[in-house]
C-alpha cells in the first residue's frame, strides 16, 4: 500500500506522521488490497484541524472521509473510526455477495447433487427436442408464442433482414427487442 501524508497551512512534525501512519496501519487487517492511502491534514483557524482520509481499493472504489476537530490528534483517531466502519460496510457488503453451491444448500440439494454425481462409465442420454420449437419465426410469431408461455421469459428469432434477435418480457407486461 503506496501512503502519503500532506499537510496544507500547516507544519507536519514527525509526532503527527508517525500518529497517522499508524493510525492507517490498523486498516490492512481488512483484507481488502487497499492500493494507495493518502491523508491530508490542514489547519484553518475557524474550524481547527481538518483531517481527509482518501483510501483507493483494488477495485476502483474509492473511500473519502473528512472530520474537523480542534484537536489534531482527536480528529485522526475520528476520522480513522469512520474509516474503519466504512471498510467493515464495504467487506461485509462483497461478502454477502458470495454464490452458494449445492452444498451450502443442505439437504435440500441433495437430490441435485446425486443427480449432478453420474458415472463417466455410462452412454450419454440424448433427449430429442420438438423442431416446431427451434422453427425460424417472425416478429408476429415471436409475440404470440411469447403471450402464450407461461415459463419462458425470452425468444430468438430471425427478423425480416436475417439478423438475430431477442425478444423479452418486461416487468411493466410490455415487451422488449434487441
């Protein structure tokens, strides 16, 4: 991770760099390949010190936090909680998004996966297909058959020009081409 600390309208001393470094040190136990973490102090005398985290991860996102306090010190421990909750948010979010298989189902896949478990000693099982179905159809063609199927949400047709086209159901009950 690339680090760098700035201060603007103010003098860093090596108390305040080593306080910040340290402070961001703690953000790796996130596992979350943190690229480049660049904080920039700067003092005003309304507002007292100014502290801005800006943390890029690995997958383009970007985090920016910014907390103003009085005290240099109070507004990086500040500032870092905040960017401690929102790496927590931003992990627990990819791994809420992880895929389940079969086996994280339980028991109720078990039936799949006795199915899915066949021996590579038997024939291969050719299931014939009604050619009616595959038939090249029109744009006409295509609307009704879509109307009358229940299951099927989508149909691939030829249009008058040869090309191949796709037309969908919508949400609305309005269909969709592409």
């Amino acid at each position: 991770m690339k680090r760098s600390i700035t201060g603007r309208h103010f003098e860093l001393t090596e108390p305040i760099k080593n306080y910040a470094n340290a402070a961001v040190d703690v953000l790796d136990k996130y596992n979350l390949d943190i690229t480049t973490a660049n904080t920039v102090i700067s003092s005003s005398e309304k507002k007292g010190f100014t502290v801005e985290f800006i943390i890029n991860l690995k997958d383009r996102n970007t985090i920016v936090i910014t907390q103003n306090d009085k005290d240099v010190y109070a507004a990086i421990d500040l500032a870092i909680e905040r960017v401690k909750k929102a790496l927590r948010r931003h992990s627990d979010k990819i791994k809420g998004h992880r895929i389940t298989s079969f086996k994280d189902l339980g028991s109720e896949a078990e039936a799949v996966l006795e199915q899915l478990d066949y021996n590579e000693q038997t024939e291969p099982e050719i299931v014939p297909m009604d050619l009616e179905l595959h038939k090249p159809m029109d744009f006409d063609e295509a609307i009704e058959a879509l109307r009358e199927e229940k299951k099927r949400q989508f149909i691939v047709f030829n249009d008058n020009d040869g090309l191949m086209r796709v037309m969908y159901k919508r949400a609305d009950g309005k269909f969709g081409l592409y």
